[in-house]
C-alpha cells in the first residue's frame, strides 16, 4: 500500500461522495451498535463469574424451591459432610433502614442479612478488613465502598461504630467489621450494605421465626469441599436422614441443589437476586450480529453498485501494464481507508453512546468496558472480514479477466444479480421480523398494563410505617381523618405485588389434617373493602377478626384445599377457637403477572402493619400536593425520624414489568437502526439500477412514457422482493413471539393484523426510498439518458 494508491483510491473515494458517505456512515453504525450489544450480552453471560470458584456455589432449595428456614440450614450442614460451608440469608425486612454517623443520617436503600458464613461462601474482595470474619458477632455491618465513602470519606471505618435505626430496630450500635469493593455490573447481587443475622435476634417475633422449622423466609447458598461431584451431593441431599427433624416437617424435608451460575436465568423465584431472561438474552445476541451483517450487506451492495465504472478503471490500468497484485492492491487499498475512517467514527459513537446504553439496560458501562479483550479481538474480526468481502476478494477476481472484456464491459453481460437481490430480501426479513416483534412486544405490555388485576390501584399512594408511628397509631388514624383529599386507609404487612412471605401450616378440613403452603398477608379489617375486592362466600374482617386470627382465603386455594364449606375448616393456630376460615375472596393478582395466581392467605391484623395505603381522592394537582403537606406535617409529629416516602400504587405495579419494558426499548432502539440500515441498502440498490437502466428509461420517455408510469416499473421489482421477505419473516417472527410468551402467565394473542402492519410498515418506508431516486431518474431529460455512458 504506496502513496500513489492511497492517493487514486482518495481521489476515487471523492468522486462518488455520496456512496462513499453512505458506505461509511451505515458501517460505522452496524459497527458501533454490535460493539455495544455483543457487550451487553457478555455482561449477562458472564453474571457472577468475579466470584471466585462461583462453580462451586449451589443453592439449597426444598421441593425444587429456594425458600428455606434457618433450622433447614442448620440441619442440611450438620447431616451433610460434603458442605464445606452454608449460609442463609435475606433482604431486611424493615422497609427504612438509616445509619447515623457524626449527627448525619444515611439511607441504605439494600441492606442484606445474613450470617457469618456469607463471605465464605461468596469470597468478594475486601478494600479494609477480613469480610469472612466480620459478621461472626451480633451488630457487625459490612458496607460496599461506595457507602462507606458517602459515610466516611476516604477513612478505613473498620472498627468505628454507627448508631443502626431501622424500622423494626432502633437505636443499636453497630460496629463496621469490613468494607468490601463495589459489586460490579455482572453481579447478580445488589446491596449497598450485609448486616450480621444475630443483630436482629433482638427482634422478638424475628427470634422465634429462626426458631422455627415452617418459617421458610430464607435463601440459602453452600459450597462443596473440594472434588464433590453435583450428583453425589444432590444423592446426599435427596437421601438425607430425617431422623432427628421434627415429624411435623418431615414432608417439607425434600432437599436438592441448584447451580447458583444458573440462578439469574433459571431461578427467577429466588428474590435476593436481580435475574435475566434467557431468551431476550439470545435474542438481542441475535440482533446484534444480525445489525452488522445488514451494515455490511449495505458495504457490498454499495461497493459492486459502482462496478461498472471500476470494471473500466481496471480495464485502463491493465493497458497500462498493471499487473494482478497491483490492482488487487489499489482495490484493498480503497477498502482500506475507508474502514479506518468507519473505524475511527465507530470508536467516537461508541463513546457518545455510553449513557444511552446504561440507561436502556441499567448497567453502568465504561469505555473500556466495550473494548475489552474480547470486543477487542470481535472488532479486528469485523474489519479483516470487510476487508476480505469489499477488497480482497473482488481484486482477485475483477484482476483476473482479461483486458478486452473490462473495456468492453461485458464481465459476465447474462449474469443476473441474484446475489444482490437475495441480500436485499434479507435485510427486509430482518427489519420484518423486527418491526413484528415490537409490535407484539408493546402488545404484551400493553396487555399486563392495562389487565384489570383484581383490585382496585387508581388513586392510592402507599408509604411503609415504623415504631413510632406504630406507637401513635390512633393519633395518627385520628388526624388523618381532617385531611380532605384522603379518603381512607389501610393497612398490610407487604406490599400489593411483592409478596415476602410464605407460610406453612396445618389445615384442619373435615377433620382431616393436611399441610399446606400458602403465600401470606397480615391485612386490616377494610382490606378487601378498601381495594374493591368481592367475597364469594362468608364475610369480612369484624373487630374480633385479629384476637380470633381470623383468615380469608383465594379461591385457588379453596380449589387446591378441596375446600367446600366455611365451617368445615380452619387452620391450627396453637390455640383453640383461633385460625377459623370465614371467607373466600375471589382470585386477583397479587403478584406479577409473570406467574399464575396461587393460593394465599390474609389473617387478619390489629391497627397497623408494614404497608400503609391512602385512598386520595385525587393523585394530580394541587388538592393532591396539599393533602401530601397536610400527611407529612402529621407523619413528622409523630414520627420524626423516620421520613415519609410516598409512593404511588399505579407505578409500583408498572415497575414488576420494568425487565419487559427495558427489552422493548431495546428492540425498539434496534428495530429504528435496522430498517435505517435497510434503506440504505436499497438505496444503494436502486443507484445500480438505475445506472445500469439510464438508457432504457430516456428511450421510454422519447416514445410516451410518462413519469409514473416510469417510477412504477422501476419500483416494481422493489416491492416483489419485499413481498418475498414478508412471507420468510412471518414465521420467523411468530416462532419468536410464541417463545418470548411463555415467560408470561397471562398472554395478548398473536394477532394475524401485526404481520400485515409489519409488512405494510416495511413495504411503505421501501418505497419512499426508492420512490425518489426513482422520479429523479424519470423525470431526467432524456437527451441526457441518452448521452449516458
């Protein structure tokens, strides 16, 4: 490669400015969204793998579930030598946690509790101190770097002592035993703070819940002594003795192990945990080689459009004495430069792109980040085999045909360019297949948007409670009642769509005992009344309803119980008179939408739990800020050191979908570059066409033709391949849909009108492409036409 080459191939490049720009600008496209898709999707392929000998890492689960009690754990380590060490653990269940630190308060958003075996199991590295060690004593904390700077700045606070005042706790003193390095962004855990599972033995009812055989709140995590085979453990685990655990739970006791590698996909019921989902992984993978190859079909399409006047140059500079190699390197040449501008361009959208990238996946993506070792190594491949398609390749074989055919333009005179045309069927099979699935996608989410989930959201914000209030709470019911713009309250013990936990109990139906599992709610007397919910049978919660522990039950659960009448059934609460059944409310949506509707149980409650819900009369304008001020004011009498965090119902329920809604803005981001990639391949297309048909339409305007008749042969032949492409993308697209849909429990219809809209979308923006380059070759002078060439 001399300066002389690199000057004609410059001077070549300058004549034909507008494929030359074309050229550049979709490859530096293609390039610089695969680089940043292919990162995102070894992200998600590479989840957890910063632990170290993370394949050593199982999970506990009972009945192939991962929820567990710390009596399970306790057991499954005793009875298993395998398990060289086990931990237990869970997200505090106090909804505001704050630390105080020189008269400063500091919110943890994420706190995990654990025991003193978590950082064995999970050996993270430490910045100060020894993590495997730090929790082996109650009120230890172990903080991430970034909190501990917002505390402490740049000093090492091993040692140092912070007053912990949470909802459930206040006021202990607790002692910083480690700080640990962030979590990076391909770790599937997330919390900003790990607090030693003894500092909330303090807790009565927390107590006496690890105390307990059916309190199954718990995630559990062990690893294996070294060369342990998973079958041998999963053998061990399924052959357990249950000798010495109590007959009560001896039928729960049906233990195996799960890969924790394969939790973030495979396990989405495992709560501490942030998940993905496989198939969406796979499919923005697809997307992503499926962008660059288009840009750079575009490259080729571009590069032999313009093969007619090469196939001259090449002709005079064999004249000329060139021999082979020279022309394949003046060919390579051009290639060459411009893939080092695309390069260079690539490299400088890549940069701009970074906070768009993060904020559709949620990631906190570096510049070296996508230019690991890995992209790296893709990115060479990207520009050799472009190098090979538009240089290499046609330089051997432009460079083999003799003098006479190149200056008489008749290489190949009969060929069809079916090449060209399957590449362009291709492209719009790609951009079919995308347009479809968006549409299919928004559908969906539309669909779990909008599905009525059996209770009533609109107008109720919701904040949680704490002791203080817990403590006022008839001063606070009081004075809430002189607040115009709220309507009602109510009360829970979780969250409406976030269900935290399961209980196991003995039902006693027609004098026969069976053990049940049901998810659990303690609720207010007006639940279901203050969310609109029916009852099928029996009545509402009285005022006697929390001192009888009375329940309501679902309907699944009346179905799954083989449950006939109220009178026949209630649960053994430990004492008599207790736990009766009184009514049966129909079936709503408690948790996402991604899983069916199970049994659950609501027990009735005293004046107060965790949750606490208004019903406002309005969520908008000044009536509704008012009537916050007018809570805030009574929540800061009552309870001053716990602030007020509203929160709105409506956005609370939306947020369950935020991974579908993240997918489809993705798609849709993709879906935009695709059919912009799609363009200008068409584009580059109808340049050839109507080069090589300049003549043919200055002859049909001399004899009468008129311009529309002109623009619809030349387009015809467009929409046939498009046409082709819509019959390849259907079932392409319905496969994919169908697949992505069994995520869901509730699903929208693979509706026949999204293939024809797809189709119609693709067809439209085609020819509106190529509909102008075709009016200005029909509306050219034919005088002109005619010269050509």
């Amino acid at each position: 490669m001399n300066l002389h080459n690199i000057k004609i191939s410059f001077k070549n490049l300058l004549k034909n400015k507008l494929v030359t720009s074309i050229n550049i600008i979709g490859l530096a496209m293609g390039i610089s969204i695969s680089m940043l898709t292919f990162s995102y999707v070894h992200k998600e392929q590479t989840i957890d793998e910063f632990i170290p000998d993370v394949n050593d890492v199982y999970v506990l689960t009972t009945h192939d579930v991962p929820d567990v009690s710390s009596r399970m754990v306790e057991y499954v380590n005793q009875n298993i030598p395998e398990i060289s060490c086990i931990t237990f653990a869970h997200f505090e269940w106090s909804p505001q946690v704050f630390v105080k630190y020189n008269q400063v308060d500091f919110k943890i958003e994420k706190l995990l509790v654990t025991d003193s075996m978590f950082f064995q199991v999970f050996q993270l590295e430490s910045v100060y101190g020894n993590p495997a060690i730090a929790l082996a004593d109650k009120n230890k904390i172990v903080l991430t770097q970034s909190l501990s700077q917002k505390i402490f700045g740049n000093e090492n606070p091993v040692g140092k002592e912070l007053m912990y005042n949470a909802t459930n706790l206040q006021n202990e003193l607790i002692e910083v035993g480690a700080v640990i390095k962030d979590l990076p962004h391909n770790s599937s855990w997330v919390f900003d703070a790990v607090l030693s599972v003894e500092t909330n033995r303090k807790i009565g009812w927390y107590d006496n819940s690890m105390k307990n055989w059916g309190s199954q709140n718990y995630a559990s995590f062990f690893r294996l002594t070294d060369k342990v085979p998973y079958s041998v453990a999963k053998e061990k685990l399924a052959n357990i003795s249950l000798e010495n655990m109590p007959e009560y739970y001896k039928e729960r006791a049906l233990f195996s192990l799960f890969p924790f590698t394969k939790a973030y996909t495979d396990m989405p019921d495992l709560d501490l945990l942030k998940h993905g989902n496989p198939l969406s992984i796979i499919l923005i993978q697809i997307i992503g080689f499926l962008i660059l190859l288009l840009a750079c079909i575009n490259y080729v399409n571009l590069v032999t459009a313009q093969k007619l006047k090469r196939i001259k140059n090449i002709g005079i500079l064999k004249t000329l004495g060139s021999k082979k190699a020279k022309i394949i390197e003046l060919i390579l040449t051009e290639s060459f430069l411009i893939l080092a501008t695309t390069s260079i361009i690539s490299i400088i959208l890549i940069h701009f792109s970074l906070d768009g990238l993060n904020y559709l996946t949620q990631s906190n993506f570096t510049f070296r980040d996508v230019f690991s070792q890995n992209n790296l190594f893709l990115f060479f491949l990207i520009l050799v085999f472009t190098i090979c398609i538009t240089g290499l390749i046609p330089g051997f074989i432009l460079s083999k045909y003799q003098t006479t055919l190149l200056l008489k333009n008749s290489v190949n005179p009969n060929k069809k360019d079916y090449l060209r045309n399957i590449l362009l069927v291709f492209q719009f099979t790609i951009s079919i297949v995308l347009i479809a699935s968006i549409l299919f996608i928004t559908k969906q989410n539309n669909l779990l948007n909008n599905l009525d989930p059996g209770f009533k959201k609109e107008n109720i914000v919701f904040t949680t409670t704490n002791a203080e209030l817990r403590q006022n709470i008839h001063a606070f019911k009081n004075e809430i009642k002189n607040i115009p713009g709220i309507k009602e309250i109510s009360f829970s013990s979780g969250l409406l769509g976030y269900n935290q936990q399961n209980w196991g109990l003995d039902l006693l139906n027609k004098g026969d005992t069976q053990e049940v599992g049901v998810a659990n709610f303690f609720v207010s007397p007006n639940f279901f009344k203050f969310f609109g919910i029916d009852l099928i049978q029996g009545t509402q919660f009285n005022d006697h309803s929390n001192d009888a522990k009375d329940w309501i039950l679902n309907e699944t659960a009346f179905k799954k119980f083989n449950i006939d009448k109220l009178e026949d059934v209630r649960f053994d609460m430990g004492k008599p008179n207790t736990g009766r059944v009184i009514g049966e409310a129909q079936d709503f949506n408690f948790e996402s939408m991604h899983v069916p509707i199970r049994p659950v149980g609501f027990m009735c409650s005293g004046d107060v739990d965790e949750v606490a819900y208004f019903k406002m009369i309005t969520t908008k304008g000044n009536a509704f800020d008012q009537s916050i001020n007018s809570l805030e004011s009574i929540w800061k009498k009552l309870s001053p050191n716990f602030p007020l965090e509203i929160k709105f119902m409506n956005t609370s329920w939306e947020s369950l979908y935020k991974k579908e809604k993240q997918f489809q803005q993705i798609l849709t981001f993709s879906t935009i570059i695709s059919l912009l990639l799609s363009c200008l391949g068409i584009i580059s297309l109808s340049i050839f066409v109507l080069e090589t048909r300049t003549k043919e339409i200055g002859i049909r305007k001399i004899n009468g033709a008129k311009t529309f008749e002109i623009i619809t042969m030349l387009n015809k032949d467009f929409i046939k391949w498009i046409i082709i492409a819509f019959v390849i993308a259907c079932p392409i697209a319905w496969y994919a849909m169908h697949k992505w849909l069994e995520n869901f429990a509730y699903k929208t219809e693979l509706s026949w009108w999204i293939f024809a809209l797809a189709g119609i979308i693709a067809l439209g923006i085609a020819l509106l492409t190529v509909s102008f380059q075709s009016w200005r070759a029909a509306t050219r002078n034919p005088v002109e036409s005619l010269r050509y060439e």
